[in-house]
C-alpha cells in the first residue's frame, strides 16, 4: 500500500502555498506539523482530490487522485466539518452512507461497528446538537470511514478539544494506524508527538523536515538551554531568542529557550522536545539566537 505525492504545487495568483512537494506515505500514522497558513490545507485538500494541483500527481496503488477508484479508498474529516443537529447520530451516519453507496443493509451495520469504534453507541439515538466537540469530531471520524478507506486524511481534529477528549481521540487515531494510510494535521505539538511514527513539518508551503520523533528532533540537538537568571537579564533573553517556557521563582526567573550557541553564563544543555522545534522554526520574530 502506497500513497506517492510527486512535485505537488500549488500557485494562488502570484502565491505559492504548496511548492514541489514529494512524499512517499505507507502504513502508520503521519503527523503533519506546521503554523497556521503553512499550507497543511492545501496539501491535504489536494490529496482528497478536491482542490486542483497546479501541477504535479497523487496517486495511490498507481491510481490517480482524479479516479473514482481513488476516492473508493479515501477517508476525509475537514477542519470544518458540517453536521446535520438535528439528525441522531445513528441517523446521521446512515444518510452519509447512502452518499457514498452503501447498500441499507450494509450502511446499518457499518454504522453501529463504527459507532462502537468511536465510543458513541451509547448515544447513537441522541442528536448531534447536545454532543460535545469531542463527541462530534469522533462522529467526524466515523463518517469518514464508512466507506473502510485506506487512506484516512485529518485536518485538525483535536483543535478546541478538552485534554480528556484530546487523549482519547489520540488513542482513537493511533488504532486505526495499524492498517491504513493516517494523514494527521495539526498545530497542537502534543497530538504529533504522542501518536505520529512518521512527523512531517511544514513551512512556507514546503516540507522541511521529515521523519521519526528521533530525527525530526537532531536540528535542535544541543540547542536547547534551561537557565536561572535576574528579571533585567530575563528581559534580554525573552527579547532575543525563542522562550518555550517561563517560570518565576523567587528573586530569580527560569527560562528554557532555543538557541545555536550558549545564551548565558547560567545556561545548561538540556534534551529536545518537538515542542522546542516547534518554537526554533515558527516563532515570529525568526530569531534563532544567531
């Protein structure tokens, strides 16, 4: 099972928002990483086939993303989702089955599978409007694979959801890894880091990096300080570098930053988080302590 992405770009007016990008996606969990307006959308609306390439191809098992053999294998959960409130769960389920062509009798029993799957058998006769965010984006998710999809594309799926709903939405994702295509997009750090074998990061319409926690990590290896320093010593730092965390304590401020060299006589080398990463490449000043 294979998803080939080959020089994909895309151009608006005189903007690139995707620009060359290959990518070669087997089994397993992908998180794509990135800040907002990074292009993650894009891409993945593309992937779906449902926004048009400048130039370049998708394809899956030799398929074409612009076959309906393609889109057979295709699972998608939007960021924006639209939801029927007043249909019950159940219900709502079966109206996006006939959709996609599934027979009554098989619609029936793929929505209660799936209902269980995503632990909401228990309200499936309720109606979608007194579900909670994690709730709707767990009926998200098992719309999406109705159709049993070997490749399940996620555009932020866990944004404005509670720790709780979070955690077990991971959990939720990280199953269904084991035998299908997951493209998961996200600017929530933790999501990629606890689910995702495979991390992607995204800028400007590029992918800049790629590969395991592990790898995706070495940029920043040595590269990442904790420090104790005075509140004028404090307003320097914080003005020169990516802060990833403050604290106060006392007479004293504790900062972990991200720097290419020591940034004070205190500072102590401590190991990377993705997190780190995160602030190195995609704070807003793009100042990396050079």
């Amino acid at each position: 099972m294979e998803l080939i992405i080959d020089r994909l770009t895309k151009h608006y007016n005189n903007k690139i928002v995707a620009d060359r990008i290959s990518l070669t996606l087997r089994e397993g969990v992908y998180g794509l990483l990135g800040a907002n307006g990074s292009g993650k959308t894009t891409l993945m609306r593309m992937i779906c086939g449902i926004l048009k390439p400048t130039s370049g191809v998708v394809k899956f098992n030799g398929i074409d993303v612009s076959e309906e053999e393609y889109r057979d294998s295709l699972g998608y959960l939007p960021q924006d989702f639209g939801y029927y409130p007043e249909f019950s769960a159940y219900d709502f389920l079966l109206y996006m089955a006939s959709l996609k062509g599934l027979t009554k009798v098989r619609a029936k029993d793929k929505a209660n599978e799936l209902l269980e799957l995503v632990g909401l058998s228990d309200v499936a006769k309720k109606k979608i409007k007194t579900f909670s965010g994690g709730m709707k984006q767990r009926l998200g998710i098992a719309q999406s694979m109705l159709n049993n999809p070997k490749i399940l594309i996620l555009d932020e799926p866990t944004g404005g959801l509670d720790p709780k709903e979070r955690i077990r939405f991971r959990n939720l994702i990280s199953r269904l890894g084991k035998d299908k295509i997951v493209l998961l997009s996200t600017h929530i750090v933790s999501d990629v880091e606890y689910i995702a074998s495979t991390i992607l990061l995204m800028k400007d319409g590029q992918i800049i990096h790629q590969g395991s926690l592990e790898d995706i990590l070495s940029p920043i290896d040595g590269k990442v300080f904790e420090c104790f320093v005075d509140s004028h010593k404090a307003a320097d730092l914080i003005a020169a570098y990516p802060i990833i965390n403050i604290r106060e304590e006392s007479d004293k401020t504790y900062l972990r930053l991200v720097s290419d060299k020591s940034p004070c006589e205190t500072a102590v080398v401590v190991p990377a988080q993705l997190e780190d990463l995160y602030l190195y490449y995609f704070n807003e000043g793009e100042n990396k302590g050079e």
